[in-house]
C-alpha cells in the first residue's frame, strides 16, 4: 500500500513503507503515469497535509519593540 501525496495538479510523492528495512520510502511521479507506476499496489489519496502559508492578515498579539526609546 501507498500513499499519493499531490505536490502540483499534475504531479505527487508516493510514499510507502518498505517491506525489508520498514522504512519509508518516497518517489515523485506524474499522475498521467500513475496507474502504470503503481500496478499492483493499493494506492490511497489522504487528505493532503496542511502547510505553512503566508497570510495578508497582520498578527494583532505581537508586541516588537525596537529598542529605541527616544521615538
């Protein structure tokens, strides 16, 4: 079994374990070959991971201070 992890609309990471050492294993690969790179094995579409992003919204709790007290 493997996981698809989509990087793009057209391309994604599969990620598996592996069956002799148990670790993971991680290979890119286009979703037009996807069907021809997995033959054989359960593939499954989790949601993706949630990322750090930028945001326009300012953080209102953060008090900065420059250290220049004569302003």
């Amino acid at each position: 079994m493997v996981d698809f992890l989509p990087d793009t609309p057209t391309s994604g990471t599969l990620r598996g374990m592996c069956p002799d050492c148990h670790r993971l294993m991680h290979r890119k690969v286009n979703r037009t070959s996807l069907d021809k790179v997995t033959a054989g094995l359960d593939v499954a579409f989790p949601n993706g991971e949630q990322r750090i992003s930028d945001t326009a919204d300012p953080l209102v709790n953060v008090h900065f201070e420059t250290g220049d007290k004569a302003r």
